[in-house]
C-alpha cells in the first residue's frame, strides 16, 4: 500500500488538524498506533514538524472529510504521476531567479540546519562556497539577505526537499532508539532490579529461618562435662 513521503509528519499534520481517530492515521501512514499516540502527546523523541497532505497532493479535503464522519472509513493516498527525474549536472536556474538563490540558502539553513552542503547545492544549484559565506554570516550582501522557502522561490521542488528532508529523519531514526524501545528497556531494568531484590530478600529469609531453627534445636541443652561451682 502506498504511503505518504514523510509518514510522522503527515501524522503530525493530521494530529493537529483534523479529529480522524488514531487508528485512521496509523493506516493512512504506515504507522503503529502507538506511535501516533505519542506524537499525539508530545512523548515523541523530538517536536515533528507537521507537512499537509492536502498540499503535498496524496490527500484530498473530501477524503478527510469522510474519514471524520465515519471511523471506520480508511483514506485513500492520491498517487501523482512520477514526475521526470532531473538528469545529472549542474542545476539550470534561470537569471531572473538567480538573485533569489541566497535567500533560499538561508531558508534551508534556518529551517533544516542538518542538511549538508552538498545536498544544498544540488537543491538549488550553488556552489559550496557561497553557502559556507551564508552559514558562517561572512557574505558579501549578508544584510540583504531574507530567508524564503526556496519551493515558493522556483529554486527547487517540494517533491525534492521533501525527499532530503525524509531521508535526515530516516538516517535520524536508524542512529536513535525509539522512544518506545527506550520504555522497553527502562521496563526491562525494572523487572530485573526487582528480581534481584526478590532472590535476596528469599535468601535472608530462609538464613533467618535456618538460624532460628538452630537456636530452638540448641535451646536448654545443658553441657553434662560443665561443672556447676
């Protein structure tokens, strides 16, 4: 079944704006429920940015629309046609919009500061040079420069940032433990501490038990070799 781009994002979105249930979302994204849960109350390992859907065009308003009115109902994804892969090279930027490049730069760097230079440059083709001068503030027209989303700009695709973007949290998952995992094996440790306490408050007792029943064995003897003064 297909998914969305960014399958935590999009749940964020649906999260924060609509009132389809949990379950729906889970289905729609590829997602486990309790994952949605927890971006539902913040317990996720970071904040995640919402993407719309709607605006990313794998869903309709008329789709969400049904999926609130029945809770059983599963949203449909909208497949777009695949659109032509850009051939290998220097990315063409026509001059009127060249200008803009900069301000794309600075966006990119103030919203998705984990994205390499390289991958920068292939976005909107500049060079490594110039947005080392942006992020370091040492660019020749540094106070002109106004962050702007470089999709609204024509610089880039959304398809495209989305794909970089999808690829940061993906490669961020892999290096960090999910905080559900991370639940598991703070329960785990739990479990195991109270194992142990167990075993040695068994232990104490059956040593108190064994010496009580040597001090009732011994209780009254008398040595027959002590002499009485």
């Amino acid at each position: 079944m297909a998914q969305p781009l960014m399958p935590h994002a999009t749940a964020s979105w649906l999260v924060d704006n609509t009132s389809l249930s949990f379950e729906q979302i889970a289905i729609f994204c590829g997602l486990h429920i309790l994952e949605v849960q927890a971006i539902a109350d913040d317990t996720a390992a970071t904040k995640l940015a919402g993407r719309d859907p709607v605006r990313a065009g794998e869903l309709t308003l008329e789709e969400i629309e049904k999926g609130q009115k029945d809770p059983n109902y599963r949203l449909a994804i909208q497949i777009t046609p695949e659109q032509h892969r850009r051939p290998k090279g220097p990315r063409y930027t026509p001059i009127s919009r060249r200008q803009n490049k900069p301000d794309g730069i600075a966006w990119i760097i103030a919203n998705h500061p984990k994205i390499s230079d390289g991958q920068i440059s292939k976005l909107i083709g500049t060079t490594r040079e110039t947005i080392a001068k942006i992020r370091n503030r040492t660019h020749f027209n540094m106070i002109n420069i106004v962050p702007k989303d470089p999709v609204t700009l024509g610089l880039t695709s959304q398809r495209e940032l989305d794909a970089v973007v999808a690829k940061l949290d993906k490669d961020k998952e892999k290096e960090e433990p999910s905080p559900f995992d991370a639940t598991l094996a703070g329960e785990r440790e739990a479990m195991i501490r109270y194992l142990h306490r167990k075993r040695e408050n068994q232990e104490r007792t059956a040593e108190e038990i064994h010496a009580s029943e040597q001090e009732s064995q011994y209780k009254g003897f008398v040595d027959p070799f002590s002499k009485k003064k």
